[in-house]
C-alpha cells in the first residue's frame, strides 16, 4: 500500500491526504456531538424532578390559598400546606441544578473529545500543509527564470534519493557542476514533481 502510494503524482497524494483529514474532523466532530447527546440525556431525571416538583407546589399553594380562606382557624391550617409548597419547590429547584450540570459536563467531555483529534490537525497536518504551500508558491514563481531552475536543481541534489537522482544518469552531479543545461533542468524538473508541479525541463 505504501508503495502504491508513493507511485502516485504528489499533488494526487496532497488531494487524497487533504480529503482524509477533511473526513477526520467531520467524524470526529459527529462523535463529540453524539458524545454530548448521550451525556444530555443524564438530565431527563432533572427535568421530571424540576416538573414534578413545580406541579406539586403548584397545587400544594393552591391547596392553602383555599384553607386559607376558612374562618377563624384558616391561617392555622395553611401553614402545612405552605411548608410542603417548599419542600415541592426544593426539589423544582434539585432538578434545575441537576440540568445545569449535566449540560456543563455535557459541554466539557465534547471538548476533551474533540481537542485531541482537532490538535493533531492544527498542530500536525496544518503545519506541513502550509509549508508545503509556501514551497510550492516559491518554485512556482522562480521555475521560469535560469537563476531559479539553478536552485531548484541544487534542491533535487540535496533532498532527493538516491535511486531518483541515479535514474537522470550517474554523472548527473557532475553534468551540473559543469552547467550542463539539460541536466539542471532534468534536475529542476525532478524537483518540481516532488512539490506537485510541472516544468517543461527547458531555460529561457
């Protein structure tokens, strides 16, 4: 797999890399949203406790408003109504704070599931590709003048392999330190293919 790969164009490859990573974060980011979903539902208890609570208070005050209202011993009988009224409200209250908490571990665990995958890319992959930009824009703009063609062979003779360099003949080095036209541009050409692009091999 490894040498099928490196048989393909350098741009094919950049493509092809460029995609993975482009899925990599849309995968990872459906997990963390899916991580967050299944923490959320950490806070359906909350939300019956908050409801239920709520609606016996609701009808506990209810319940006291109208003893309230019995001559004489009225005021007496609605304490314990008024007393439980909290309690139910207490526990509305239990449930709110369960949901608040439950979404705030729901928001952290989907960042501490997103960071690692996100960091490898921001820190990793991001790094090389805009190098691999910065490389390319420069031997595209100096590939056209001999002065350029030039470096760009002297890069080919310091950073390709061996068996690449053997393939332009064993006297490539050679050719070039004499200034031999056709082997600095065989050179810069190799070099250009190795960044994604294309050079006619010819000097102005």
């Amino acid at each position: 797999m490894k040498l099928y790969a490196e048989r393909l164009p350098t741009a094919i490859r950049q493509l092809l890399t460029d995609i993975t990573v482009v899925l990599w974060v849309y995968l990872w980011i459906r997990a963390g949203l899916w991580v967050h979903d299944m923490v959320e539902k950490l806070a359906v208890p909350g939300q019956k406790l908050q409801s239920a609570g709520g609606g016996i208070a609701d009808n506990l005050a209810d319940a006291g408003g109208k003893v309230g209202r019995v001559p004489l011993v009225g005021d007496q009988l609605v304490k314990p109504f008024n007393g439980a009224a909290d309690a139910a409200r207490s526990l509305a209250d239990a449930g709110v704070q369960q949901q608040q908490i439950v979404d705030q571990l729901a928001l952290i665990i989907t960042l501490i599931a997103l960071a690692v995958p996100l960091a490898l890319v921001l820190f990793l992959w991001l790094p090389l590709r805009l190098r691999w930009m910065r490389r390319a824009a420069v031997a595209s703009s100096v590939r056209g003048e001999p002065a350029g063609r030039d470096l760009l062979a002297l890069r080919a003779l310091a950073s390709q392999p061996l068996n690449e360099l053997a393939k332009l003949g064993p006297d490539i080095a050679q050719s070039w330190r004499n200034g031999d036209a056709a082997a600095v541009d065989a050179l810069a050409a190799l070099e250009l293919k190795r960044l994604g692009l294309t050079g006619s091999g010819r000097r102005r």
